[in-house]
C-alpha cells in the first residue's frame, strides 16, 4: 500500500510539473504573439487603399471598380466576389483585372476583409445573408440593377445566396472553387481557445505573422507580399476572430436546385482547399 501511495504522489507530482510547463509555454506563446500583433499590425487601411470607400449599413467597405459599371458591352457590369482571407479581393484582384479588359467590374472587399472595416464582433453581418444585402446594398448604390456575379471559394457560397436572393437581377453566375458543403477547418477549434490565444492562433495562421500562410507565400514569391501587407491592416485579428465565432449557417446546398440563373462551375482536380468531389456534386446539383 505504501508502495502504490508513493507511485500515486509520484505521478501527481509529473502530472502537476507537466501542467505548469504546458502553462508556461502557452503563456509564453500568447505574450510573444500579442507582442508581435502589436508591432507588426500597424497599416492603415484608409492610407493604402486603391479603391474607394462606400458606406453600407453603417459599416465601411472598400472597393475597387473598373469601367463605367452603368455602361458596360453586355448591358451589365460583373460583381467579383472573393473567398474567405485577411487579404480579401487581394487573392483574385488578378482576374478581376483580367476580366476589365472587356468588361466592367466591381470588386469589394467584404465586411473584415481586406481594406474593409474591421468590425470585433460576431453577428449578422458576417453571415452569407448579412454579406448578401451588403452587397446588394451597394449595387443600389451604384445604381446597378442587373449583373453578373462571380464568385470565389467562401465568395461561391455567397454567390449562390445572391442568385436565390435575386434571380431576376441576376444573368448569369459563376463558381470558382466554391465553398457550397460544411468543412472542418483550424478555424473551428479556435473559437474554444481563451481570447488571448485564440487571437494569436488567427495571427499566426491567417494574419500577417511571419509563420502564417501568407507571410510563407511572402517568403517564397516576393509578389505575395502585398498581401502579407493587407493582412497587417490594424484591426484584421479581431475582426477575423469575429468571423471565425460568427454562426455559419450552410442552408445553401439544399436549396441549389432552386437557383435559376445560368450558372458555370469551374474547379482544379487538386484543389487543396475545397475538395474537387464536393464541387462536382455541388455543380450536379444544380
């Protein structure tokens, strides 16, 4: 007995040195990440923005247009909406520049992405409905009535809101890698971590921290590094942090047969972030 009692204490005393070490290093992680947060989020959104900036339901979005959007070819202009990043229209602003050569083009920055405000709080505005009557917000501001829509990754499933939302302003809609079915991401088990943590887990894999994804594509290809710039827009942490504890609602895939406009699904066999298969029986669905 006396034996047993002494592996007892002996195993308590590991498991107790274990616990403080494990503390120790998390405490240490958070302090050193809210340390680098504090000197490396520095940019000014408003500084560096190529758009302009409309106001939207109380909140600032920026966006950046080319051509008369009340004048294009077609009789309508293309709405270009981005995936989910810090970085926001930054990722696929190359093909929106692609696509003005012929046509004109609206590309925002959702709510907490990119050069838009960076709101700290979770709520209705950072769902695909809130993203939705924001965009179509400022379609009516711009005076537009009918458009075409692209959509990229996160940006598909808005896409597809959109078009159910408002088919008869809708002509035609385009897919890129949509995000349409539910997928487990990094992301959900952050929203478990304590504050201090949590923001520092987002800072080193979505902000603009050195390990973080876009600060490696800065590393290797100097062009990513106007990203790895969006991401230190002062603000971005909280607001993706906001988003990430923000309820996703995935209503859409139910709902894709009832989408009625034209609509064009395109997608890589090795998509490394929305699996090919889920696209295929997404397209299928429809």
């Amino acid at each position: 007995m006396k034996i047993l009692k002494r592996i007892l204490i002996w195993v308590a005393g590991v498991v107790a040195v274990v616990v403080l070490a494990v503390a120790g290093l998390v405490a240490w992680f958070t302090v050193h990440g809210e340390r680098e947060i504090a000197e490396l989020e520095i940019v000014d959104r408003h500084t560096e923005a190529p758009g302009k900036f409309f106001t939207i339901g109380g909140y600032e979005y920026h966006v950046v247009i080319r051509g008369d959007v009340n004048a294009d070819p077609t009789g309508a202009p293309i709405l270009v909406i981005h995936g989910f990043g810090p970085t926001g229209s930054n990722v696929i602003m190359p093909l929106a520049y692609d696509l003005a050569a012929t046509r004109s083009v609206i590309v925002p920055d959702m709510l907490g992405f990119g050069y838009s405000e960076k709101v700290a709080e979770p709520g209705e505005h950072f769902t695909v409905e809130g993203r939705v009557k924001a965009l179509l917000g400022l379609l009516d501001a711009l005076g537009v009535e009918e458009f075409d829509v692209l959509g990229h990754s996160y940006g598909g499933s808005v896409t597809g809101r959109l078009a159910l939302t408002v088919p008869e302003r809708v002509r035609r809609a385009v897919f890129v890698g949509p995000q349409i079915y539910p997928q487990t991401t990094p992301g959900d088990f952050v929203a478990y971590l304590p504050r201090p943590a949590a923001r520092v887990a987002i800072w080193g894999s979505l902000g603009g921290g050195p390990t973080s994804l876009v600060g490696r594509a800065c590393e290797a290809d100097p062009t990513a590094c106007d990203a790895r710039r969006i991401a230190r827009v002062k603000g971005t942490v909280d607001a993706l942090l906001a988003i990430n504890n923000t309820p996703r609602a995935y209503a859409l895939p139910d709902e894709l047969p009832n989408v009625q406009p034209p609509a064009l699904f395109i997608w890589g066999d090795d998509d490394a972030i929305v699996p090919p298969e889920s696209i295929a029986r997404a397209a299928a669905a429809m």
